[in-house]
C-alpha cells in the first residue's frame, strides 16, 4: 500500500512531509559537513593513527599495535613506571583546581557586577573582557614581569620564607595556577553574570525570611538559578584547562608538565604521532567523561 504525504502548512506554505524533511536536511547539511570535515574525520584519523607504529626517522609506519596505549598505561621495556598517568591525573587535578577557583571568585565579582548601576555596568564588564583583547602568549609573559624576583609578589613570599630572598615565583606550579586562573576566570565570570542578572530576589527574600542560614539561602535560592550559567562556565574552564600547554610550558617550565605539553611534545619534537594520538585520545576520554559527570550533577540539583 503506497502512503501518500498529506499536504501541511509550513510558514503559511502548503507543503508535503518529504519536502519539510528535504528542506530540513539541505538546510542542516553545511553544519553537518563543517563537523565532519574538522570533528569526526580527525578524531576518526587520530583513532587510527594511535594503533600505528613510529618509524626509525619519526615516519608512520603502518604496523598496527596496542604499544601505544601500554606505554601510556605505563609499561615498557624496562617495567612499569607511572610516570604518564601522574601526569594525566596532574591535569585532570589542574582543571579541578582551576575551575573551582574560578567558580569561588567569580560569584562575588558576577554579584558585584549586577548590583551596579546601569551607567557603570557596563564599563565593569568591559574590564572584565579587556584581557581577551590581547594574545595569551603576551598575557602569559606579562605574569612572568609580574613574578620577577625585584616586584612586590615576589618581595612578599620571600619576607614568609616561601622561597629564598631573590628569586623568581616562576617556573613553580604556582605560577602556572595563577596564569591558568587569570585566563580562564572571565570564561566562568560571564555566564555567571547572565544568570546573576535575571535573579529572581523574591526567593532569596523568601529564604531569609524564613530564617535560613547564609549557606541554605545560597544552596536553596541562588545555586538552582544560577545553575545554568554556572555549568556552562565550568564545562568552558575546565575543557580547556586539562588540554593547556602555553601557560605550563612558559610558567612551570620542566617542573609542572601537564598531557597538552606531552601532546605537544610528541607531534612536535620527539615525532612520534602514534604516541601523540593516543594521548590525545586519552585526553578526549577524560574530557568526555567529566561532561557527563557535571551533566549529571547539574540534573540532580536543578532536581533538588
């Protein structure tokens, strides 16, 4: 039995299914091959190109093996060493860090921002975006001007004997917390903003009227409603923070490798792609599951 396709109004047109659905497919087919073009053909290429092997001058060599991936988990000729999962959790734990902290600073500053007048909001925000008008690579020296042994930073720690008097604050792990933190906060900062601004202060009234604790208030009244912005702030810092190679490789030196800096390493000096692709992969696993994650925890508190 042919089914014949009832005629539909579509945007005052009389029109058929099948030629809502050919409009529908022309008209999503760009996104769909700008995706595949620069997302699933490299991540498919970089799937293939981690079971490969590295030739003797750095070529790919089409002898597929899982050494790759047993020398990320460790094992090699000459035993077990842990020294790649040590730096994939260290940037796993750099991503936390970083987001969390840029999470804590960014609700008073998205506060603050909101209360303002509308003459000055703007002008906050505007300071707020000035560090993306300038290249990262020109941000990232200008901390290493700011942690030089003769300025006050550095001054002040060596008075509290954190490091000795003349010295410099970087490369240390410290630096590279407060590069990363001082790039990514307005990433967290401005979607905070967005939710902060349509705060509806009828329910944080209600709270405190109803004697909670400043805590309760913001746990019951604030956090459900400023939910949205704040994942997006998180999934926007801590994406890109576990994958960051600039600031480590300029703040922290040799001392505080992260796997964007192993990555970068093995595509750029050491030419073994195979290597690079799987920890690659692995980085795009790990990334993966931490959206799942914070998308399940978003569900359960906009549930609670």
């Amino acid at each position: 039995m042919k089914i014949i396709d009832k005629p539909e109004i579509l945007y005052g047109e009389l029109s058929t299914p099948r030629k809502i659905r050919t409009r529908g497919l022309l008209r999503i087919s760009p996104g769909m091959l700008w995706i595949m073009l620069f997302l699933s053909i490299p991540a498919l290429s970089l799937i293939v190109i981690s079971f490969t092997t590295r030739g003797a001058y750095g070529e790919i060599e089409w002898v597929f093996t899982l050494e790759n991936y047993k020398r990320l988990a460790g094992y090699s000729l000459f035993g077990w060493s842990p020294d790649y999962l040590k730096i994939l959790l260290r940037s796993i734990i750099a991503g936390l860090i970083t987001t969390v902290v840029c999470i804590i600073l960014s609700y008073p500053l998205a506060f603050f921002i909101s209360t303002r007048d509308k003459s000055t909001r703007y002008l906050w925000l505007t300071a707020l975006i000035i560090p993306f008008w300038t290249n990262l690579v020109i941000r990232t020296y200008a901390w290493q001007i700011v942690l030089a042994p003769d300025l006050p930073i550095a001054k002040l720690a060596a008075l509290l004997h954190l490091v000795p008097p003349g010295s410099p604050l970087y490369p240390s792990s410290f630096a590279v917390y407060i590069g990363m933190i001082s790039a990514f906060l307005p990433f967290v900062a401005l979607p905070l903003y967005s939710s902060v601004e349509k705060l509806d202060w009828s329910l944080v009234e209600a709270a405190n009227d109803l004697y909670c604790g400043k805590w309760r208030v913001f746990h019951q009244a604030i956090l459900p409603q400023t939910l949205p912005g704040l994942s997006v702030g998180a999934i926007l810092t801590f994406v890109p923070a576990m994958g960051i190679f600039l600031i480590p490789d300029l703040l922290g030196g040799a001392k505080y490798m992260l796997v964007g800096n192993l990555i970068q390493q093995q595509f750029g000096k050491s030419r073994d792609w195979p290597f690079g692709a799987a920890v690659s992969l692995a980085l795009m696993s790990l990334t993966l599951i931490a959206l799942v994650i914070l998308n399940r925890r978003g569900a359960k508190m906009q549930v609670l």
